[in-house]
C-alpha cells in the first residue's frame, strides 16, 4: 500500500437517465473509448447499446454495439452483437442470432449467423427444465427437478454434479476442476460442501473442501473467514449442536 501525493480516480462514470429512470447513457470520464449509448424500446426495454467515444450526444468511433429484437412477451426473436464496431455481425465473436421460442416462451432453435439453418435446438422436459442446449451440454435432474448433473453432450463425461439437504439447500457439488474434460472423485475435482444455521437455514455458516479441511468459515458481517484450515468435517460438526447445523 502506497500513499500517493496527488490522489488519483481510478473510477468515474456519469450516468444519464429518461423520464422512466432507463439509464441512457454511461460516459466513462477516465477511460476513453468506453462510453456507452442504451436505446430503449417504447416499453422500456434495452434494444440497442453503442459503446465508443461520446460526441455531441452520438457515440463516435464505434468500438462495439449490441441490439436486440424483442417479442411482444420479451423473447430475444434476434440478438446482434458487433464486438469490432464495424456494423458487419460476421466476425469472430459476433453473433446475428436469430431464435425460435415456443408458445410457453421457451428458447427452442438457435440459428447463430442467421442463415436460415438452426444451429442448436434446444429441449426441455416436461416441468420446463432445460436438458439439452444442442451445442455443448445435456442436464440431469432429480424427482423434485433439482439440477443433479451436468454432462458433455458429445462423450456423456461428466462435468459437474450437486447434492440437496430436503430442505431444498445446496449440500455440495463437485465439478471439472482441472480441466481435463470429466469430473473424478479426486483431488483433482474435490466435493465442496455446505453447512448452513439450522434456526435460520438462509445462512451459510461454513464451506468444506474435500472430506477434511474447512474451506471458510461464514459471518453475517464479515462474510467468508478464511482459516482453521485442517480441520475435519465430522471434528468440526461435533463441536456445533444439531440447532446449529443442519447436515
């Protein structure tokens, strides 16, 4: 930590607003090239965001724009993002996504150059939970439609996988922590679980990683205590009282 002489911002932005509270613009007053025009819709809805230089009340030098169009029941019918600020929506990391949503306003088909061909279809369940994105990933749910699993939709590998309390808490999860494309019950991808405060059991009280070290310790005030580290699940449990934690 250094005392500087002269203070410096580090972070300064302006915003301008409608009648209806939309903010309009975002001008960057440190960084040039960051200022953002929002274009709303005649209900309130963003359908335009221009980012560049400000200039009398325009953006100038365009260095990025985003633009929706929107259904009447707020489905994204096409999104269009220009990450260059050319106007073209072709380039590497644009999109020109036009998508299909069903009558209960679920996303079904994506065509993401808007070629007239779908690139991804989309399928759901019968509760509405989402399965398959048709591009990378397919969802596992249990009875009470809880998402249990995630998995790669081309080699099934696993990639991640959550566990409940019956109250409907999060008790762990585990994920592909290294990287190497499936979930292993090692080190490599260690369960993180959840010990929340059974007479408030919208608390998190403490976070554990693998089966014997305490990840953090969770305050009302301070948020996560890092520490204690060494310590195993059960030894700390024994220590609560069944009021305080709920396993």
């Amino acid at each position: 930590m250094k005392d500087l002489t002269t203070d410096r911002t580090f972070y300064q932005v302006d915003l301008t607003y409608d009648r209806n509270s939309n903010i309009t613009w975002a001008e960057d007053a440190i960084h040039t090239g960051f200022d953002v025009k929002y274009t709303l819709d005649d209900l309130n809805r963003l359908v335009m965001a221009e980012e560049g230089t400000e200039s009398s009340g325009s953006i100038a030098s365009r260095t990025r724009q985003e633009l929706w169009t929107l259904t009447q029941t707020g489905n994204w019918e096409l999104f269009k993002r220009d990450i260059n600020g050319n106007n073209t929506f072709s380039d590497s990391g644009d999109f020109n996504d036009d998508r299909t949503h069903n009558v209960v306003n679920e996303l079904t088909a994506r065509d993401v150059d808007d070629n007239g061909t779908d690139d991804y279809t989309l399928t759901y369940d019968g509760a509405g939970n989402l399965t398959d994105d048709g591009e990378s990933y397919t969802y596992v749910y249990d009875a009470w439609y809880r998402l249990r699993k995630v998995k790669n939709r081309s080699t099934s590998a696993l990639i991640a996988e959550l566990t409940y309390y019956g109250t409907n808490h999060r008790k762990g999860h585990h994920y592909d922590v290294d990287g190497d494309g499936e979930v292993e019950n090692t080190s490599d991808d260690p369960w993180v679980s959840f010990a929340w405060n059974a007479p408030r059991p919208w608390q998190l009280v403490a976070t554990f990683e693998g089966s014997n070290s305490l990840e953090c310790q969770h305050s009302a005030l301070r948020g996560c205590l890092r520490g204690t580290i060494g310590v195993s699940l059960s030894t700390r449990l024994e220590c609560r009282t069944p009021a305080h934690i709920a396993l």
